[in-house]
C-alpha cells in the first residue's frame, strides 16, 4: 500500500525479498513491475541504534543518488504483520507520504486485516490509500 504519492501511478505490482544478514540488519531486493518492465533495487535495513522510537535506516546499493532513508514503525505484532511509514520532503517543498503494510503470510487472515485496517485508519484517511498488489497471478514470473 501507499500513500498519497505520485511515484508508481503506473505501477503494476510490487514485491519485496528479506534475507537476514545478522542482528540488527536485513538485506532487501524491492522490485516493481510497471508498464510490463520490472526496476529492481537491492539495499540493507538496518536498526538506528541511536534512538529508541521504533526506527530504521534503509540504504540501496543500486542507486548512488539514493539517500539513506528512515523508516518508523507505526505498530507490529511481530508474528503476523508490520506498519512501516515514512515522510519525505521533495525538492518542490512537497512532502510525500509512504505506507508499507508487511505480512508473514501471501493472504492476512480476517482478524489480522481488521487490525491493521483500525490501525492505518487512526493515522491515514484510507481513500487516499493506493493498493500496490503482490500477486503472483498480476506479477507473473519475476527477473
């Protein structure tokens, strides 16, 4: 899912592949199919250890001009799913709001839906909510 966001208004679908490195980080592959192209980018989350707010620091190889970004977690039960935001300001002055909801499992159950639904519903008006799917019948084979 996303949030009141320009970037990806032809996006098709998009996935994510975890590898854990160690304790504090994870190496990542986001890809993203659009227009019939998948644009893949490869980085490392790593835990700020410098604050105690749920923080962490994403940085992508792929992409040289790719600052480090941060992300928070809003909430997470830690067996079935997370709630990572992040705001950035672009150039233009606009800021731009992302929402990442991250399940253990392809399909949440109701219950876990309902939660993360009540959850993004406290903090986001839900209508401005954009759906990125991650299904294998909409992504087809992946690179």
């Amino acid at each position: 899912m996303k949030y009141e966001d320009t970037y990806g208004s032809s996006l098709t679908c998009a996935y994510g592949v975890y590898t854990s490195i160690d304790d504090n980080s994870v190496k990542v592959v986001d890809c993203e199919l659009s227009e019939g192209k998948y644009t893949c980018l490869t980085g490392i989350i790593s835990v700020d250890n410098q604050t105690l707010e749920g923080r962490t620091l994403y940085a992508y190889f792929d992409n040289p001009t790719q600052k480090v970004d941060a992300f928070k977690y809003l909430s997470t039960d830690y067996d079935n799913y997370a709630i990572v935001y992040e705001c950035k300001e672009k150039p233009t002055g606009k800021s731009v709001h992302y929402l990442w909801i991250s399940s253990r499992t392809p399909i949440m159950s109701d219950s876990t839906k309902t939660t993360v639904d009540a959850i993004i519903g406290k903090y986001f008006d839900q209508n401005e909510v954009k759906l990125i799917e991650q299904n294998l019948n909409i992504c087809g084979s992946r690179p």
